[in-house]
C-alpha cells in the first residue's frame, strides 16, 4: 500500500481473536438472529454473511502504517498487513478471509539451492549462539545453533499475531521495526517434545540469502561457541529427513541443528 493510500478498517473479533477488515468489503452489520449477543457482517456486493463475535469501531489510517506481510505468504491468502488500533497489533484482512475462517492457505515449501553439501562441511562462521530445544524420543538433548551474524535481536518475548496455517511452521507474524517477521517455533519444526522455557524469549534473525528476519522461540539461556568444538554428524532418519537445516553437529553429547532460515520465511 502505498503512502499516500488512506485504508479505512472496521474492528471486528471472531473465536476470540480481534481482526482489522477492510470497511469497502463491509455493506452493513446486522444482529445474529440465533445469537443476538453476536454480529453479523454483510460482505458488499454478495450474499455473502459472515458471522462474528463482536463489532467495534471504524477507523482510517494513512497506507504506510500498514506493516507489509513477509514474502513467504501467499498473494491471495486475504491477509492485507499489520496494523496498529490502540496499541494492540492485529491482521488486517479481507472479507474473504473472515469468510473462510481465518485460516492462511498451506505455504508452499522454499527451495534455497547450496552448492556445499549439507553436512560434510564445517560450519565456517567464527561462533554460533546455541539455545535448546528439547529432546529426540531415545532422550538425546537438542538444541538449535545460528551463526551470531545471522542474529539482528534477542529480546523478552514481542506481541504477535497469531494465524491459522495448516501444516505450516508459522505459528503468527511479529511486529518489528517497521516489518513484520513470521514466527516459527523451531521444536515444532523438528517434531521435538514441548519445552517448559520456550516463549519467554524471541531471537530475530535472518537468513543467508534473503533479508527478511524471523523470529524464533528462545529460552532465557543461550549459549555462545565456538564451531571448532564441535564436529559434523550424519542426518539422524527419520526424524531429520528433508528438514530445513545447513547442518547437523555433535557438541557434548548433543546433536546440533542448524536451521536454514532461508526455508522457514
């Protein structure tokens, strides 16, 4: 959107989670008749109805205050941007999205090509931050590595957006200096027990290739280390097979993963 856009939005709340839709896409609110403590939004143009826990307000806001979406989503998956309504972040969507119930198409997988091979190399950066992530089934700890360049904060945990994305590794988008980062919880992406530590902390960072940051679950302990410490494992079948990893490495009796970001934005 560009900045001399103006975007008028209407605040609206369905299965508990506030949303910011497009007013032009709104022809009028009416009462639920089987629920009269709910709403009903009438999409214009259509004979669309698209049911809703609560109506607020309407508001206009200058186009540039849009936080854009990161490339990864989808063009037609609704989603329109981040906005800010009385220092809440929320979606700004399209009637279509309310209209399907708030779910984010499945993201299509990111092909990043790498001429070295994925684990017959050494990770070459002078120190990697190290965080845990759980345990394998056979009890074996993990935890997750990046190269320090790679990392632009580490900060107690940010407000986010939560999003519905059927089989995809983003769990909602973070507001971050002017962007919106996705945010992937890099246990659930390896299929790892829960952690009791994780989301108290984010760690935003980026990829090798691209620019866009993502931001991950951290504990409040990370570590620092050195590469030379640790040596190159095998991938571990099936548990790692077609994962998003750079590398797997054995550190003190720990297997280390190091995520390729490029694939998870």
């Amino acid at each position: 959107m560009g900045a001399t856009d103006r975007v008028q939005m209407l605040w609206c709340e369905t299965k508990g989670q506030p949303f910011a839709v497009l007013a032009d896409e709104i022809e009028s609110v009416e009462r639920d008749r089987q629920n009269m403590l709910h709403r009903v939004l009438i999409r214009r143009g259509s004979e669309g109805r698209i049911p809703v826990d609560r109506v607020g307000g309407v508001r206009e806001v200058p186009g540039e205050e849009v936080l854009p979406l990161p490339e990864s989503l989808p063009s037609g998956c609704g989603l329109r941007g981040v906005v800010d309504w009385d220092g809440r972040k929320v979606a700004l969507v399209s009637s279509e999205f309310l209209a399907r119930g708030c779910t984010v198409p499945v993201l299509a997988p990111r092909t990043v090509t790498r001429s070295a091979s994925l684990n017959a190399e050494p990770v070459s950066e002078p120190h990697l931050m190290t965080f845990s992530l759980g345990r394998m089934l056979d009890g074996t700890q993990v935890v997750a590595a990046l190269p320090v360049e790679q990392i632009l904060e580490v900060c107690e945990a940010l407000e986010w957006v939560p999003l519905d994305v059927p089989e995809g590794r983003m769990m909602g988008l973070v507001p971050w200096r002017g962007v919106t980062a996705p945010l992937v919880d890099l246990a659930q992406v390896f299929d790892l027990g829960p952690d009791q530590e994780r989301g108290r902390r984010m760690l935003i960072a980026r990829g090798t290739t691209r620019p866009q940051p993502v931001a991950l679950w951290a504990p409040d302990l990370l570590q620092r280390v050195s590469p030379t410490r640790t040596r190159a494992a095998a991938m571990v079948e099936p548990l790692l097979s077609g994962a998003p990893l750079r590398g797997v490495f054995h550190w003190l009796n720990r297997l280390m993963l190091v995520p390729d970001l490029d694939q998870l934005n």
